[in-house]
C-alpha cells in the first residue's frame, strides 16, 4: 500500500477531490481519461467489485487502519490528510472519511443495456442528480434489467448521483439513447423487442398501474419524465399508453423518486416474487 500523507485539503494533488467539479473530471481530460468520484467504502467496494479502476484514494487519517485491507487490495496510491482537514471537506459525513477517484467506464450501448432485459426505466430529461441517483437505487432493488437516458438527462455518474445511488448506478446496466432516435425511434425499438411501453403520466386515460389490462404484459418499459412538466407530449404520443398510482387526500402525484420505487414494485418486483 503506498500512502502520501498531505498536510492540507489545498495541495494541488488532490485537486480531483476538492476543488474539480463533476463538469471537469468528465470532461476535462480525453473521454477515455475522465473521472469519477466515489464516497465512502461501501460504494467504492461496489464500483470495484463492477470491475472499475481505481486511480487513487483520498483518507482521513483517522480511518486509515480500518481502510487498509481495501486500499491494499485496490493497489493504487492513498493520499492521507490529517481528521480536520477531512472535516472540512463537503459531505464529509457521507463520505465517512474514504474517497476513491476512478476511471469512468465505457459507456454503453443500448443494444448492451438491454441485452436480456424484461424490466426497464427509461427517464426523460431528470435534471436534478439526486432524483437520478435515488431512482437508479430503487431500480437495482426493485427488479429493473436497465435503464435508458435521453440525450439531456442527468449524469449518473456525478458525483451525488453516485453517493445517493449507493454505488447502484454500477449494478444497473444503463444507456444513453442518441438525440436522434428520442422519443420515437426508442419506442419503436422498444416495440420491436417485445416490450410494452408505459408512461407515468397524468393522462386523461391512464389506467392504475395495478390494472389487470397491464398485468399480462411480459416485458415493460416504464417512462419518467423531468421534475418540471413530466414527459413531452411526442413522448407521451409514442408511448401510448399512460399508468398512474392512484392517490388520496388531494394529492395527485409523489416525486419521481418515490414514484418509480412504488412503480418499480409493482410493475418489476412483485412480478418476480
């Protein structure tokens, strides 16, 4: 295990942790080059145990001990600062003390995305990245194969997304569909292959998401639209057809987080049980 102990959160070899926002580790070096970060040991064991490559670590000393087993197996360098430095650091209690830059994987394809998959979340233009990174959670635990992107939805790979997805975001199999294939050419190939596409939308039409009409339905793709307005029309015209979950005391609709978890459970995971 090489460990370089720093005296403070300003030395320049760590600028990937402190100072680079998630907008320059993606993108300033070559894309083969780019960077994410993650918090935490339970996360960073998932990112590793999916195959990533670990570039450095970044350690309060305090938990240097209790880290050493991981950092050894990773077999890349530890910077280590001293505990009031690791304090001032943002998020310093969800990181818990260990952060890990590494490669950003490849990205894949959606034919790669798909391959199998029966159970699939496709999410229109989410902006906010803890709406992206509590979605892919529930996804990983809740019976979804895969998930797609459009071409303006939020990076899973930032940095919050990662922390809030508890490494999820390394365990579901995920795609960013190209601009021009968004919303028809998705649906189409999304027909083609057997699925049957479902909004959550407040439609005039919509059908509960417990509704026998759906409950035969093999393979189902599940669209979320953005925080704002929820899906495009043309997205909505693609689909076809609309779900919701029927709700009480006036309010007509959750959060996309807590909604796709609710969806997710009944329309991927009790179909499993």
């Amino acid at each position: 295990m090489q460990v370089i102990r720093i005296e403070t959160a300003e030395d320049a070899r760590v600028d990937a942790y402190v100072r680079l926002t998630d907008r320059q580790l993606r993108n300033r070096l070559e894309p083969e080059k780019a960077v994410l970060i993650a918090e935490s040991r339970l996360v960073v064991e998932v990112a590793l145990d999916a195959g990533l490559e670990p570039l450095s670590f970044l350690v309060d000393d305090a938990r240097l001990e209790s880290c050493a087993d991981l950092i050894g197996h990773a077999g890349c360098v530890a910077y280590v600062l001293p505990h009031d430095q690791m304090e001032l650091l943002t998020g310093f209690n969800v990181n818990r003390g260990l952060l890990c830059a590494m490669r950003r994987p490849c990205p894949r394809t959606v034919d790669q995305a798909l391959l199998g998959a029966r159970h699939v979340a496709v999410l229109e233009d989410l902006v906010d990245v803890t709406n992206v990174g509590a979605l892919f959670r529930s996804a990983a635990a809740l019976g979804a194969d895969a998930v797609l992107l459009s071409p303006r939805c939020a990076d899973p790979l930032s940095r919050r997304a990662v922390r809030v997805s508890m490494g999820a975001v390394f365990r579901v199999p995920w795609a960013r569909v190209e601009g021009n294939a968004w919303p028809e050419g998705i649906v189409d190939l999304l027909d083609d292959r057997g699925f049957t596409c479902l909004s959550m939308a407040l439609e005039k039409e919509a059908v509960p998401i417990d509704d026998p009409s759906i409950a035969s339905a093999d393979k189902v793709a599940l669209f979320f639209g953005c925080e704002g307005y929820g899906l495009d029309r043309k997205t909505l015209d693609a689909a076809g057809r609309s779900v919701i979950i029927p709700m009480s005391n006036g309010i007509d609709s959750l959060n996309v987080a807590a909604s796709s978890a609710v969806a997710f459970w009944e329309l991927f995971a009790r179909r499993r049980r």
